[in-house]
C-alpha cells in the first residue's frame, strides 16, 4: 500500500505543471492545505538525505519536481539534441518589457524596442508566455499584454517579485517623443534667412 509521501512524488512526477498544496489537499483529501505542505516538505527532505537526483522547489505558486543544479552539465548535453527553438534575442527583449511593465500594449513595446514587435507578440502568445488582459484606453485602443504562469514556470521564478531588480524605470516614450518631433521641426524650418531647410520661393 503506496504511502501518502509515495502518492505526493507520484503527483509532481505526473504533472506538468506546478501543484499548489490546496491541489493536492485535494486530491489526497486531506484536512488543510497546512498537511499537504508538510509531506511536501518531508518529500524534499527525503531527497536531500538520500542525496537524489531530484528535489522539489516552489515555483509560480506552487510546487515542481525539478533537477538538482549540480546535474546541470549533464542535461546541458540532453538539450543540444532538442529540436524546440529557443526564444530569440527579439523575443526575450519583448517578453522582458511585458515582464517588467504588467500590463503593456504593442505600441508601447514597439516604442523601447524602436521596431514593430507585432510578430514576435504574436510568437510568444503561441507559446503561452503571455497573454491578452485587455484594452489600454487610448487611440486604436490596443490590446494589454502580461505575462503568464507558465512564463514563471519557464524561467524558475516563484512570482514577478523574483524579476531581477533593475535601476530606474521603464519609460515608454510616448509623449516625450512627440514632443521631441515638433523640437525637431521647430530646428528644421527656422524661418527666411535661417540655417534649416530652405524657406521656398
């Protein structure tokens, strides 16, 4: 008769994606969700006395069955035989703006990123890294895009607050860039006798 710790790593070996300890109150139909992160925590220690392969780690609010880093070297060889594209350097740019700015429309992207990022959105919907939340309240009222859980799953955080801290903040130049172009041609058209464009004649 399997134990309830057999039945936990049996959970986390045949999920995909990471359990929450109310899932797998559930499931074992335990009392509190306290009890389910208990054989959580038994399960974990149960891997590092053996000195597993395995351990168990809080990711995107919940738990997963991951490698321990030390197997790293091995599993970076696994990975060279993969056939799945990585993300591309235009796509971790993008989804690091989304990351950072919760929620951000592609207007918005296409303005720190200086090119159209409609493909490369669209890419990363596909793969469910982020997702649509919504409309922003401006001209064309285009869509609001944020990340998703599994983006949490993909790069190992447990929530946003995990992101790397950067100095500064994000500024999308929106309206600075529209002021920037009537500077631009205010120097441009000076006016009869000036050194800009030539006044016609």
């Amino acid at each position: 008769m399997p134990t309830l710790i057999d039945v936990v790593e049996a959970l986390f070996f045949a999920s995909d994606s990471p359990l929450e300890a109310e899932r797998i109150r559930e499931v074992l139909e335990l009392t509190h969700a306290a009890e389910a992160r208990a054989l959580v925590d038994e399960l974990r220690e149960r891997y590092a006395a053996a000195d597993r392969a395995l351990t168990i780690v809080a990711v995107g609010g919940g738990y997963r069955m991951v490698t321990r880093p030390e197997i790293a070297p091995w599993l970076m060889r696994l990975v060279k035989s993969r056939t799945r594209a990585r993300l591309s350097r235009p796509a971790l740019e993008t989804l690091a703006i989304v990351a950072y700015r919760q929620s951000a429309s592609r207007p918005e992207v296409d303005a720190v990123r200086g090119v159209n990022s409609e493909g490369v959105l669209e890419n990363l919907l596909e793969r469910r890294l982020i997702r649509i939340t919504g409309r922003k309240e401006a001209p064309g009222r285009p869509f609001l895009y944020e990340t998703t859980r599994e983006f949490l799953v993909a790069f190992g955080l447990r929530d946003l607050d995990d992101l790397p801290k950067v100095e500064g903040e994000l500024i999308v130049p929106e309206l600075v860039a529209a002021a920037t172009d009537g500077e631009a041609q205010a120097e441009q058209d000076p006016g009869p006798g000036g050194a800009g464009v030539p006044a016609g004649g």
